[in-house]
C-alpha cells in the first residue's frame, strides 16, 4: 500500500492553498516600519525584485496546514498500523463554506477542511485510538513548540530570532486549539468518538 495515494496529494495541496487564502489576512509574519530604501535593496540588475519574506499567504498556508495535515495523519497511519485502509480526503464542501465565510463573514471562520476515511469494523478500543490520535499530534505539536521557546530560543533576540519565537507562538497557539476543540464531546468531533468508544468498552 502507498504512503499516500496521487488523489490524496492532490486533495492535500488543494486544501492547503485553500486554508492560505482563508487566513492570509488573519496570520501575518511580523511586520517592521518600511521604508523605500527597503525595496531598492531587493531588486538587482540580473534578478529583478527579490522575496525577502514569505508573504502572507505562505505564512499562513505554512502555519496552518501542518496543523491540520498531521492531525489527519494521525488518524490515517494510526488506522492503518491496526489493518485499515485509510484515506485521508479535503473536506471540499466545508472548503467552500470556509471562502465564504471569509468573504461575507471575516473574523469567524469555523470549517472542516478534511478527514479521514476507514472501514467501519474498527473495534471500539480501535476507533477511540484513531479519534485521539489526531488530537495527540496537535498536543504533541504545541508541547514541542512551548519547550523550544522556553529552552531553545536562548542568547540574544535577533529579528530573525523574533521572527521565529513569533511562528512558534502562533503555532502552538493554533495547535492548541485544535487539540481543545476536537477533543470537545459533542457529535462530530473527535472527542466525542474517543469518550463514546471508551465509554462502550467500560459500560
């Protein structure tokens, strides 16, 4: 069986360069006073303007879709590690709802952007290890983040150290959040699979 299928990179990409659009106004590298030398700086005779910063939507794009990717992923390797064929899918319909809410609603976007598929024979210790595993990688993702600003951004804070520590922050902040909010037990979440699944194997 494949890593991942040629359907499933497709939905990946696709949904990443959804999610850029979606949050490129909200998550923004750190901006510093502009002045126009700046851009004379970046441009040179043999390579014209030069990039020196992701723009917004990168940034976001690089923020947020790490979070969502391994989340899914989680659900996808732990699913096949117990046998399943699992196949993680871009949410399209829940995309389309996302732009729009962006469009016509900016500062609440509450969507789905994808999800995992697997046959639904899973045991239900099975199904409550594929739902926490999920969230498990967005806690691990925001305890990683928190260590390497405690422990690793140590020295002087250089811009380019004030750019990272920024990333960092909004990472974990992101990842913490999905954590919270999958893990909430109400129908369709994550959480609610995992507390459901548990509860049928003690009751």
């Amino acid at each position: 069986m494949a890593f991942l299928s040629l359907l499933e990179v497709v939905d990946i990409v696709i949904m990443s360069l959804v999610i850029g659009f979606i949050f490129k106004d909200v998550l923004r590298p750190q901006r510093r006073a502009f002045h126009p030398d700046d851009l004379l700086k970046n441009i040179t005779p043999k390579t014209g303007l030069k990039l020196g910063r992701l723009n917004d939507f990168w940034y976001a794009v690089l923020l947020v879709a790490p979070a969502i990717i391994f989340h899914e992923f989680g659900h996808k390797f732990t699913a096949i590690a117990f046998g399943f064929n699992a196949t993680f899918h871009a949410a399209y319909s829940w995309l389309v709802i996302g732009v729009l809410l962006k469009l016509f609603l900016p500062g609440f976007v509450f969507f789905v952007p994808a999800y995992v598929s697997y046959p639904a024979v899973a045991t239900p210790l099975q199904s409550a290890a594929i739902a926490f595993a999920g969230p498990a990688i967005n806690g691990l993702f925001w305890l990683v983040s928190f260590l390497f600003m405690r422990f690793g951004m140590k020295g002087r804070l250089t811009a380019k150290k004030r750019e990272t520590l920024r990333y960092l922050a909004l990472f974990r902040r992101i990842n913490g959040f999905l954590f919270i909010l999958n893990m909430i037990p109400i129908p369709g979440f994550d959480g609610y699979h995992v507390f459901s699944n548990l509860a049928a194997i003690v009751f």
